[in-house]
C-alpha cells in the first residue's frame, strides 16, 4: 500500500486545534427567544464572507447553508482571483480596479490558498504584442501598491520555451502577466472556520424552507437540520439572501409571484493530465472563435481548461455541460494546443451556475449582463445580495453588512476583514506537498497518524491524498457526507472523477466510523457518490454502457 513520502509528522496534535461539534452548535438555536443581530441565507463564498464580516464586527452572526458549503457555484470556479481582464476591455474601470484590490487582499490574508500565477497570451497577429503589453500595463497600474507584478513583452522563442506545447504556426509571440490563482472550495472552508472563530454560528445541511414576519417586516426564518428533521423558528433583526441562483426562491419566499431577477449563466472546465501543457505558467486566450476568453490553468499538478457563458433558464445543484460546451472547449485547446486532449483524456469535467442580473430587454447576451454585485433591500426588509465573483467576496460581505446595519439599525462598527488572516493563512508554503492546502493546519493533520499509522496510507496509488485528510474533514472542516469529502475537502471528484470513483467505499468506511453510521449509510453514500462522480467524466467509467 502506498503512503506519502518521507512523512515527519509532530508526535502530538497541535492544542489549539479543536473539533468542530455540530450537536454543540446546534445548541446555540434551542433558544426560541434568542434574536440574531445577522441571519445569513446561504454558505457559498458571499454567504459565508458575509458571516465572517458580521461576526468579527461583533453581531450575533448566524449562517444555515441547505446542502453543504461552496457546493454551488463557489467550488466551480476557474480558481482565478483576478481583476478581469475582459472587464478592462469592456471599459469597466470601476470593477477592475475594485477587483485588484480585493485579490491583494485575498494573497495577504490567505496566503495558503491563493498565489501570484503568471498567464502568458499567445499572439498569432502581428499587432497582439503591442496592444496587449499596453493594456496589461494599465491593468498592473490599476493594482497600485497591491500588484502583482508587470507585463512583459514576450518574443516567439521565449514563449515556445515556457508553453512547450503551444501551436507554434502562425505565433509572432507573447505577453506575460500576473494574476492570482487559488484553489475555490479550501477558502470557503477555511472561511467558515474563521467565522466560527469570529463567533459566527455556521452550519451545513441546514434548510431555510419559509421566512418569519412581524408587521409585514421580515423576523427571522424557519429552518429545518436535514439530519434530523427537526424544524426550528429563528428570530433575526436582519436576514441576508446570499443564495447566488437560488436567491429567486428567497425572494418568492417574501413576495409570491415575484418576477424571477436573475439568470444563470453556465461556466464548463475540462480537467485534464499536465502533460498537455508543461508548463508553471498559465494561458490566457483573450478572444476565441465566438468572442469568449479561455483559460488553461495549472490547479494541484492538473490543467484546468475553461470557461465557457451559457445562459439558461433554469439552475440546478448539479449542472451539467451542454455538448456544445464541451466541444467549444475541445476545438478550441485544439487550435492552441499542439497536443489537444480527447474526450478520453478528461480526467473530470466540472460546470457552475452564475447569478447574473437578469436582462430586462430580453437578451440573452451575458456579456451584456452585469458582473458587478448589487444589494436590494425589499419593503419587508429582506437583504439581497447578487452578482460580483470569488475575488470580490470580502468587499461584497463588507457592503453586505453595512447595508444590514441600516436595515435593522444596529450599533455601527468597523469593518475587521482587511486585515484579518483566514484560517490556516501562512506564507510558509511547499506547493511541492499536496498538503500545503492545510496550512499551519498541516502538522495537527498530520499527527492524526499517531492515533491510526493506517490513517498515513494514501486512499489510492494513483493520488496523493491520505485518509488522514478524511478524518480531518469530518472532525474539523465539517464534512457530513462522502461527497462532501471527496468534492470539497480533498479535491478528488474535481481533479480525477475515475480515482474517486474507486476510493468511494474506503472513504465512506472512513467517515461512517466518524459520524457512527451503520452500513446502510456507507452502502447509500457509494451508490450515490458513484452515481455522480459518473456524470463528470466524458466516457463511461467503469465500461459501463
């Protein structure tokens, strides 16, 4: 059996580590009469930015998330924090600017997670390398102090030797530039960890299924814990909508009938071997075939292919790609790629859902549809907040709070986040190690080993992930379920669909011994997990027809 090698794990857990308790937390709520200065609706990247802005304020910060956390569109991203670079094309100044300086913020305060990456943009005409050096260098400008590095003017020999595999026919050569890169779900978790530091009550599989009101105001929620069933009555001075594509279903909770005010647009990624692009630099296609950018990312020793803008009518807690999607994405690495991966070489393919404002002309142009985040407040009080993405989390939780100081006239403090490290956040980091996610959260993971030697075997030959990782999630990164672990926690479902396929029993083993559930659990959890882990994959797997 394989295990991690040359483990020098501590031989005692660190003490400051403590195990999260849901029955403990969910204590917190047996009080009918207790009223929440904050309840927030929603544990995506807003949702739990927002119970983290609250709670390291001072409210009574309270957080229900119906599935689990980042299960939506906040584990679905194309891992960049970036200022957008196709926003600055656009002439929206405003945006870039505030997105430049919330990525600074995210690297400096979650310094485990999130890295400088350099992206380079291949030039197949003769003027790309003057117009974009230019752009790119108003676009380190407007960083200011928090940049991270300039553009850089690349000729075709250089851009050959860093990007090994790119179609050389054509190329006149290349620009550099810096942005961030981080991995989605592992920040929302250590988010939430924050926030229950902060003195938030955060919780997963908890559903928010009506709203309670007084005087036609809003006064809290009812919610049920979907481990138990049992249903609870939660008063609140304010209640916050940060449900991203479900936020539609909180408003009709307030208004029935209300007009639907947004529209989800669909991103699909391919995730494929490093093989097809060797490289520690990323590529930037700022123009394709239908107008679109695409990005090929490295993400946890793979190449992360997307996006894609597809705007639906509906959304779902699962998505899936649409064929035109997947062969947009495939002919397109094709004309870039001298070595263009088949739908065989797909080692997981992921899509997410986008809230955007929904168009009131009828168009179904989603770059026409704003980006920016926007806060409504209805007549019965209730607080929404929409738009924005990953990089601007904290600015959108900031504004978010502020606009519930007003709504439920709560004492005004200042905002704490700027400068507020994220759980695990270190700058000591080896991204040669897997487990460099974890932070100065690594050793305490590490020393679980102590308790089960077993627990230091990898859960497949073929990954790098060891049960230890299991163990850790459930007892302090709130994973109740195998996918929670598999999708969310250690990145497996995202990074290759057919190894966690295979590893699901032995995990779920894992975590059935944790939670104390019986057999039937763990038989229900593999079924179900295998079921889905099947739908990100391009070919079918195992040979099924």
């Amino acid at each position: 059996m394989d295990v991690v090698e040359q483990i020098n794990y501590p031989k005692q857990a660190d003490p400051q580590e403590t195990r999260f308790q849901r029955d403990k937390i969910i204590e917190g709520l047996s009080d009918a009469e207790k009223v929440w200065d904050v309840i927030i609706i929603g544990g995506g990247a807003t949702g739990l930015g927002t119970a983290l802005d609250a709670a390291s304020r001072g409210y009574k910060t309270l957080l229900l998330e119906q599935i689990d956390f980042a299960k939506g569109t906040s584990s679905r991203s194309t891992k960049l924090a970036h200022g957008g670079v196709r926003y600055l094309a656009q002439g929206d100044i405003g945006l870039v600017v505030e997105a430049l300086h919330e990525r600074g913020l995210m690297l400096k305060n979650a310094a485990h997670l999130v890295k400088n990456e350099t992206f380079i943009i291949p030039n197949y005409e003769w003027w790309g390398g003057a117009y974009y050096t230019i752009g790119l260098s108003l676009y380190d400008l407007l960083a200011g102090k928090l940049g991270f590095g300039r553009a850089k003017h690349l000729s075709k020999k250089e851009v050959i030797k860093r990007i090994p595999t790119i179609q050389q026919k054509g190329l006149y050569g290349g620009v550099s530039y810096h942005d961030g890169q981080f991995d989605d779900s592992r920040l929302a978790i250590n988010i939430a960890q924050t926030a229950l530091e902060q003195g938030a009550t955060v919780l997963n599989y908890f559903k928010v299924s009506g709203l309670l009101k007084e005087s036609n105001k809003v006064s809290g929620v009812v919610a049920t814990d979907a481990e138990t069933g049992k249903i609870y009555q939660i008063k609140g001075k304010t209640v916050i909508n940060a449900t991203g594509v479900f936020a539609d279903e909180i408003l009709q909770m307030d208004i029935p009938g209300e007009k639907a005010m947004l529209r989800p647009s669909q991103g699909i990624h391919l995730v494929v071997d490093r093989s097809f692009m060797p490289a520690e630099d990323a590529l930037m296609i700022p123009k394709t075939s239908d107008g679109r950018v695409l990005f090929a990312v490295p993400w946890h020793n793979r190449l992360v292919i997307g996006t894609t803008d597809t705007p639906l009518k509906e959304h779902s807690l699962e998505p899936k790609a649409l064929e035109e999607e997947i062969e947009f994405i495939m002919h397109t690495a094709d004309q870039y790629l001298i070595k263009a991966p088949e739908r065989k070489d797909v080692l997981s393919m992921f899509a997410g859902l986008r809230p955007l404002a929904a168009p009131q002309d009828g168009s179904d142009k989603t770059k026409e549809i704003s980006r920016s985040h926007k806060i409504i407040v209805a007549d019965s009080g209730l607080i929404t907040i929409t738009g924005g993405k990953w990089t601007t989390y904290r600015k959108m939780a900031e504004d978010t709070v502020n606009k519930a100081i007003q709504v439920g006239a709560l004492t005004a403090k200042p905002v704490k986040t700027k400068d507020l490290p994220i759980h695990g956040s270190t700058e000591d980091v080896d991204r040669k190690n897997h487990m460099y996610v974890y932070g100065t959260d690594r050793e305490a993971v590490m020393a679980l080993c102590n308790e089960n030697k077993d627990w230091v075997l990898k859960l497949d030959p073929r990954a790098e992930f060891i049960a230890a990782e299991v163990i850790w999630a459930v007892r302090n990164e709130m994973a109740r379920t195998l996918e929670d672990v598999l999708a969310r926690r250690v990145r497996l479902l995202f990074l290759d669909a057919r190894i966690a396929y295979d590893v699901a029993p032995k995990v779920a083993a894992l975590i059935a011994k944790e939670l104390n559930k019986g057999h039937d659990w763990e038989i229900k959890q593999v079924s179900d997990f295998r079921a889905l882990a099947k739908t990100y994959l391009l070919v079918p797997y195992p040979g099924q027809v």
